[in-house]
C-alpha cells in the first residue's frame, strides 16, 4: 500500500518520537543529540506538509482507509498541522537552552514531536472512535510534558489535576459515542451526518460530546486545571498547550458536532453562550494575575471565547465567514500566545531558571527588562499587544473578521453578542498594557539586574514569530490559503 | 419497566456513572482518585458494549472496548505514577494538602 503524502505529516513524527528518545541515549550532552534529531525530523515533516498542502490546492480532499478506519486530508487537518508544525519547530529551537540543565531532555523532545503527530492525526481522521483515540493519545503525551518537573510539588500538582478532569472529560466522551452507535449504528462521521435524525439520546451525545471535549478546550466552567497546567509547565509546553492542544480539543469537538448538526440547531447559541462566559470569566481572572505566566493562561480562556463566537456564528447561520474568523483567529492566536510565553519563558529562563531556581515569573520581576533584554521586551510587547487587538497586529485582523461576520447576520442577538466581544477586547487591555508599561516605563529591579544574558538561539524564534504577527496583521490576506479551505471544511461538515 | 438483560445494562452504566462521580467529587485520596477514574470507564466500556448490542455491531463496539481499556491503563499507570511521586516530593496523598495552586 503507498501512502498518500499527507499521510506522512502523521506517520513522521510517530516514527522519529522513539528514533530521538534512543539516539537522545548515545551520546553525553543527551539534550542536544534529541533537539538536533527533532530539528531533523520537523525538516523532514515540513517537506511533506508543503507537498500536502500543494497536493490539497490542486487535488482537493483525499481519503484513506486505514482497515475500516476512514482518514480525510482536508482544510481542518491542514490548519491543525500547520499550528502544530510552526509552534512545535519554534519551541524545539527555544528549548535548547531553556532545558539545558534538566533530566530527561530526551524524553521531552521524543514526547513533543509523539504530541505533533497524535495532534496532526486527530486532524484528520474522520471516524468518531479513532477521533478519541488520537484525543486520548494527545492527552496522554501532554500529562507527561505538564509534569516534566517531576521533583517540584507544584509542578505534579498541575499534572494530576490535568490528568483527572481530563479522564473524567474522555469518558464523558465515551458514553457520548456509545449513544450516537446505539442510535445510528455508525462511527463514521459522514455517515453519522447522513443517518442522524432529531432524537434525545443524540441531543445527550452533543451534549456530552461538548463536556467532554469542553474539558480539554477549557470551556468555562471546566477550565480550572488550565491556568495550574500553564503556568507549571516548561514554557515551550505552555506554548504548545496554550497554542495549539486546546485548539485541538476545540477541533475535536468541533468535528463530532457537525456530525451531528442535523439533531438540532441549538448548537450555534450553546457554542456563543460558551464564547461569552469564557470572555468574562478569562477576563476577570486574568485582571489582577500577579504572575505573568497564569496571566496568560486565563487570556487563553478569552481567546477560545472569541473562537467559540465566530465558529457559533458559523453553526448557527452556515456563514463561512465566521468559520474562517474562527479559524483565523485559531491561527493568530497559536502564534500570539505562543510568542508571548517563550518571550516569557526567556525572561523566567535567564532571571531564574539559568540560577536553578524554579520560582514563577511575577510582573515585577520584569520592572525595567527592557532596557536589559531589549529584543525579549519588544517581542513580547508586540504578542501582548497584539492579543489585545490593536491593529495593525495579526490579533486584530482575526478579531475583526469574527465581528465582521457577527455584524454580517443581520440578528439582533449575534450583533450583541459582537458588540460584547469588542468590549471584552478592549477591557483586555487593562491587564495586558500594565505589563508592558512595567517593562519598558520602570526603572530596572535587582532581579533584572543580576540576570543572565539571553542566547542568541532563543532571540531568534521570539524575533520570527513577532515578525510573523506584524506581517499577518499587514497583509492578513497571507493567511487564505489556509483558513478558506478551513472553513469550507467546516461548512461542509455541516451539510452547508 | 421489565427486567430484561438490556436494562439492566443502562441501569448499570448509570449506576457506575454515578458512583464514580459521587467518589469523585468526595474522595480525599489520591489512590481512590485513580480508582474511581476507573469505575467511570467501566461505565463507558459498558456503554460502549451495550450500544453495540443495541445497534446489532457488537464486533465494532466489542474491539473499541478493548481499545478503551489498553488506553485507559495508561492513563491509569500514569495517575499511579504521579500519585506515587507526589507521595515522595510532598509526603502526602491528601488532595486537600495538594493545594498551592490558586487564584
């Protein structure tokens, strides 16, 4: 049988997961042999991707049949691998040094790149059983990554309270795909879409199918394990969580509902109602954080919120424009996020992390950074700026395309709904703007005094991703090729 | 409602359901913890096998299943090695003593 080359986005990173685990082995300095093998292998699956996303251009969407196992290589799975592919290359050069005095380097490596592709599979798989599977597999390699310090009481902390709500959530899903079976008889999603009829079992399955997946998307009230994960982990993970697992769990969920869009049209107002509640409660949150890191993590809340409202426009009007804000925005908001905690990640690395010292990163430890560390400052002014939506940074474009949309509908409720992200938008400022006035507007603490020159290899992914941010926000038509087919996926997943 | 093989099937995934909630949200220990993540897949395997009897595919349900329990034994392993690393790094296994993180 000869593979299709999308499929190699997939089976790349699975094969050189181990292969970097046991040449990680062979040699003294175990870290660089891993992170120059994973630098190999991400090379290697970025050559396949461009040929899949060539081949996705020109030949549209293609199926595999794995036995009885159906695959589908279309929009959704190129915008997941393409999230998943950009920030895992970016955080493999970034954590050179940000680990180079931890145990167990190899392992981090050969987990991250089995946790790229357990995420580019679940992109694009098209079966409701295989689709946990890879789900389960990504939640499996992301414990084991939160809890990478695994002598610090916090740290095991946060992995374990990932691990339960997260188990808790899988087997909600289970019972989830035990009811659609017993009402449809089917897995596959094409076929579940065709056979699904209005039913309350079917109604329980996308009910469960969103707590259960909610878990992993951090749907408020499901969110708590999200900020203790985020700010426990080693900053290149809470990139990756942050950036792209979550988005994940919402692509996850995402795929099941639209298999069952024609139960009921409630879906769309269930999703918005959701986006709301997460923008006030990631707000909230967010607003008085004392640690730069937590910050961050509740600002994802809020950033799933904008999501969840242009995908809850897309389900309840099969407006594309709104998919493709979401998705979008799904994009910005993985470079975003995850420009702003390496930015992070180098400060805590040479204030604390370069003197073995595993404290958190508090906003007044950064009082002043910019006059020492000009280019961390800058790269990370321009993430949090950009996350609040001033244009012209990519965080806007993506934000506005989703009011657009909103405003498009012409219904009462959507508008509002809109109009209140747009004030959430703004109030985002009032956490994101004090950071960055501490850092360029204060006199220089001790702490950044006493600080540890920042490596060149870690400058190096925070100044290519803020470039990428500024050109996005410039030229936001840069990014069609990517969120058209998205959210054509999308609507056609909802028989639109 | 008569008692016929099929009910009692929903009876017991609800049943199981509701006890691994219920110790869920009442247990203290980080061991019963992990067990009672695995009475919630019990409930889901059971649910998964009688859907599959319902729907007449009880070779599909029958091999997802057994794909449940390898998986969730992994997550169960991992639960356990946690649990046993926290006993060691914090001295404890009560999860009322594991919370340094708030806020």
């Amino acid at each position: 049988m000869t593979l299709p080359v999308w499929a190699w986005i997939i089976v790349l990173p699975l094969i050189t997961s181990p292969l970097i685990y046991f040449i990680g082995h062979l040699g003294k300095s175990r870290g660089v042999f891993a992170q120059r093998t994973a630098l190999l292998a991400f090379a290697a699956t970025w050559a396949a991707f461009v040929l899949a996303a060539q081949d996705l251009q020109h030949n549209g969407i293609s199926k595999l049949m794995v036995g009885s196992i159906s695959l589908k290589f279309d929009g959704l799975s190129l915008l997941l691998a393409m999230i998943a592919l950009v920030l895992g290359s970016f955080v493999v050069i970034f954590s050179g040094h940000y680990l180079a005095d931890e145990e167990g380097q190899e392992k981090y490596y050969a987990m991250l790149m089995a946790m790229i592709g357990v995420m580019i599979g679940l992109g694009c798989t098209n079966d409701l059983f295989n689709l946990w599977i890879w789900f389960e597999a990504m939640a499996v390699t992301s414990y084991l990554l939160v809890a990478f310090y695994k002598d610090l009481p916090t740290s095991l902390e946060a992995g374990i309270k990932y691990l339960v709500q997260s188990a808790a959530g899988s087997t909600l899903v289970l019972l989830a795909i035990g009811l659609v079976v017993a009402e449809t008889g089917a897995l596959n999603l094409d076929e579940i879409r065709q056979t699904a009829e209005s039913s309350p079992a079917l109604m329980a399955a996308g009910i469960l199918f969103v707590i259960g997946y909610g878990v992993k998307t951090a749907l408020v009230p499901l969110h708590t394990w999200l900020p203790d994960a985020h700010s426990q982990a080693p900053s290149g993970i809470s990139a990756m969580l942050s950036g792209i697992v979550i988005e994940a769990g919402l692509i996850a969920m995402l795929r099941s509902l639209s298999a069952l869009s024609g139960v009921t049209t409630l879906w769309g107002p269930l999703l918005m109602s959701f986006g709301i509640l997460n923008m006030v409660v990631g707000n909230l949150m967010a607003f008085g954080q004392a640690q730069v890191k937590r910050m961050l993590a509740y600002s994802s809340l809020v950033h799933v919120g904008y999501m969840l409202i242009g995908l809850g426009i897309a389900f309840s009007m099969r407006d594309v424009i709104g998919a493709q804000g979401g998705f979008f925005h799904m994009f910005n908001h993985g470079l975003m996020k995850g420009l702003a905690f390496l930015a992070a990640g180098s400060m805590l690395y040479t204030l604390h992390i370069s003197k073995g010292d595993h404290r958190p990163l508090l906003f007044d430890d950064l009082a002043g950074a910019a006059k020492r560390y000009p280019w961390a400052a800058l790269t990370l002014s321009i993430a949090l700026l950009s996350l609040a939506g001033l244009p012209p940074l990519a965080g806007f474009m993506s934000k506005w395309q989703i009011f657009v949309a909103g405003v498009d509908t012409h219904n009462g409720w959507i508008i509002a709904v809109v109009a209140f992200a747009a004030l959430n938008s703004v109030f985002s400022l009032t956490y994101y703007a004090p950071l960055v006035n501490t850092v360029y507007r204060c006199e220089p603490s001790a702490i950044v005094l006493s600080g540890k020159r920042l490596p060149v290899v870690m400058k190096l992914p925070l100044v290519l991703m803020a470039l990428g941010i500024i050109a996005i926000g410039i030229w936001p038509s840069l990014m069609n090729w990517l969120t058209e087919p998205a959210g054509t996926a999308l609507l056609a997943g909802l028989g639109g | 409602m008569n008692i016929s093989p099929l009910n009692i099937c929903l009876l017991g995934v609800i049943g199981l359901v509701a006890a691994g909630f219920y110790g869920l949200l009442t247990t203290r220990n980080l061991i019963k913890v992990v067990i009672m993540l695995q009475i919630l897949v019990k409930a889901a395997v059971l649910g998964l096998i009688t859907a599959g009897n319902i729907s007449g595919q009880l070779y599909v349900t029958q091999s997802m299943a057994i794909t449940v329990i390898v998986a969730d034994t992994i997550v169960a392993v991992i639960g356990m090695a946690f649990a046993i690393q926290i006993r060691r790094q914090v001295g404890t296994l009560d999860t009322n003593e594991l919370s340094s993180l708030r806020g």
